[in-house]
C-alpha cells in the first residue's frame, strides 16, 4: 500500500539571540498527524537553556493515502481488534508536552537534556539523554521513566513504572568518505533495556 510517510511545513523564528521558537504541522511521521511548538531560551553568556514542547495530535489510519483513522483499533486479516498507539476509545485529537532543561559543553561537543511531561499516550513521566557528536556524527543514550496511564494499566493488566534504556545513532554519508559534509544522514533510535 502507497502511504504519506511524513510532510511537514516548518517555521523557526528568531525573537532576540537567546529565544527561538518552532512551529510544525503536518503528516509528522508515520503514525501521527498533528503540530507541534517548540520554544527555547539560552540562558545569556551560559551553557544552560530551558524549553518547552506542546503536541496536538491524532493518528492516522494505516489503511489509507494520508487519511486520519476513526478509532485507534484495526482488525487484522484474522477479524481479531488490534491496539493502536493511544488510549482505548475514539480516535480523539490528543495533546502532549514536555518542559525541557539542557546543557551543552562546546568543548566535548556534548549534551545533557532533562525533559518532563505527558507523552503520547498519555502516561506522565521524565527523559534524560546525553550524546555527543564528532565531525557531523552523534551518538546517544537515553534512559526514559514515566507512570502507567489508566488505559495502559487495563490492558497490561499490572501497576507499576515503565523504564526504557537506550542508544540513538546519527551518522551522515560523509562520514564514510573524505570529501564534502552530506546532508543525507542515517538516524536510529532502538531499545537496549525495557
């Protein structure tokens, strides 16, 4: 089946040298249709910044060009329902946000950032990553803990915290030859411990 992968029309806006701000909206990847803004305040003459993320999103359905589903269930070829990404019920608009702390050491080229909020679906909780980058090159780790929501609970059937561990990898093509930087860059994220 042919699908929207992701379409996204961006604007970033400068306010003065130390505040930015992000606005997004569109098919932000494959599973979800919404916006997204991003605001960030450097912390003048300092390594330090704070930011924040708000998301309005809905999914979108799996079986369709760029359509947006009506429930966020889907029945397999064996007429057996399938849990989506967000709580059970309607496929309702969904919002999400983060509160973001940071700090970059132009030195090591490295990175420390605390997130805080509600994720997509619908459990509380924090993020910490830490990378560091070489030549165009980024590696990560991250390490994820959030509550369980309502939803999450019924259908996992326990209570307690969910925790995930991982690495995260952005690699561009220069790096495999000498020559001009390339904007065309491998990006994984995956699991290491969950």
């Amino acid at each position: 089946k042919t699908r929207v992968w992701k379409g996204v029309l961006s604007y970033l806006h400068k306010f003065d040298k130390n505040l930015w701000g992000l606005g997004e909206a569109g098919y932000l990847d494959y599973h979800y249709f919404g916006a997204n803004v991003w605001g960030r305040w450097y912390l003048k003459d300092s390594p330090f910044w704070l930011g924040g993320r708000v998301t309005e999103f809905k999914e979108r359905d799996y079986d369709s060009f760029g359509g947006l589903a009506d429930s966020n269930y889907r029945v397999d070829e064996n007429l057996t329902a399938i849990y989506q990404y967000k709580p059970y019920g309607d496929n309702d608009w969904t919002t999400a946000w983060w509160l973001e702390g940071g700090y970059h050491d132009p030195t090591y080229n490295a990175d420390l950032m605390v997130r805080y909020g509600k994720f997509a679906d619908g459990d509380k909780g924090y993020r910490v990553d830490a990378r560091r980058g070489w030549n165009g090159v980024v590696v990560g780790m991250y390490y994820t803990d959030t509550d369980v929501s309502q939803a999450r609970k019924d259908a996992a059937r326990f209570d307690k915290s969910y925790t995930d561990v991982g690495m995260y990898l952005h690699i561009p093509l220069s790096f495999w030859y000498a020559g001009r930087p390339s904007s065309t860059y491998f990006d994984q994220e995956f699991t290491l411990l969950s």
